[in-house]
C-alpha cells in the first residue's frame, strides 16, 4: 500500500503501472498524481514506488516525467510512454528518465507497447478503431521515427 500521504503528491494517485524487477527482488509501481489537493489545479508528473513484499511501498521523491507511464525494459533500457504520447528512456527505470521523441501525437490515442526480439520496437497507438503503428530506431540520439520496415 502507498499512503497519499508518502507519494509526494497531494489530492490523488492514479494509473499505477506495475512491474517485478527480478533481478533487484522487488515490485515498481508507477503513478501519477499533481502536487495541489484535487480540484485545485496543479501540473501532473509521474514517480515511482519500490517493494520488497508488495505491501509496503517507499517512493522516489524525484518526478520522473508527464503523468500515464506505461513502462517497459528493453535493449538494455526501461522506456515509458506518457500521456500525450512522449518517449521517455532511463538506464535503471527509477531515475533519469530522459525524455525523447512524440512517436503518438494524439493525447486521446491510447499507447501501447510491442518490444521486438531482434526488430526494432514497435509503438502502437489506435484513433477510433484504426490500428496504427511507428517504429523507433535503436539509436536513441537519431530519434527517428517513421513506419516498421522505414
């Protein structure tokens, strides 16, 4: 359980994201929340909490990035996607998250996640009940972004 109280947001938490970090023993639970009490404005950011058991949760101070991650681990990295479609990259998924390209434009498309094997990571966004999808290079600093098979 995380307390609002010891989420270093104030008002509310929401759309947690979990995941079991095998290698480190413990359960990551991202959230997003604002800073002001709800209703009461604020800018929304993400952070993360860590587990042991996963009944108790301590939280990482640090804003991670836009609220809505949606986190997974591939080619050595942990990526997040974010609300409206932001590419985020860190090294051990609980700090630095650098922020990347805008694969997803649309802040109503929801985001998903298809990691290759040996091909590059496929992003998957849907307008209405179109299926689209974009592929992002392995190298991080071309941020290229364009069609699987581009």
């Amino acid at each position: 359980m995380l307390p609002i109280e010891a989420s270093f947001f104030a008002g509310h938490v929401a759309s947690p994201d979990v995941h079991v970090d095998d290698q480190r023993r413990e359960i990551r639970l991202y959230y997003h929340g604002a800073g002001r009490p709800s209703g009461q404005g604020g800018k929304q950011a993400t952070r993360v909490a860590v587990s042991k058991d996963g009944l108790h949760f301590t939280a990482f101070p640090e804003p991670l990035g836009e609220p809505y991650f949606r986190v997974f681990c591939w080619g050595g990295y942990w990526y997040a996607l974010a609300m409206p479609g932001i590419l985020y990259r860190s090294r051990d998924g609980l700090t630095d998250f650098e922020r990347g390209p805008t694969p997803v434009r649309r802040a109503d498309a929801p985001l998903r996640t298809q990691p290759g094997r040996q091909h590059p990571l496929n992003l998957l966004h849907q307008r209405g009940r179109l299926p689209r999808s974009g592929s992002c290079s392995r190298s991080w600093s071309s941020r290229r972004i364009g069609r699987p098979g581009e």
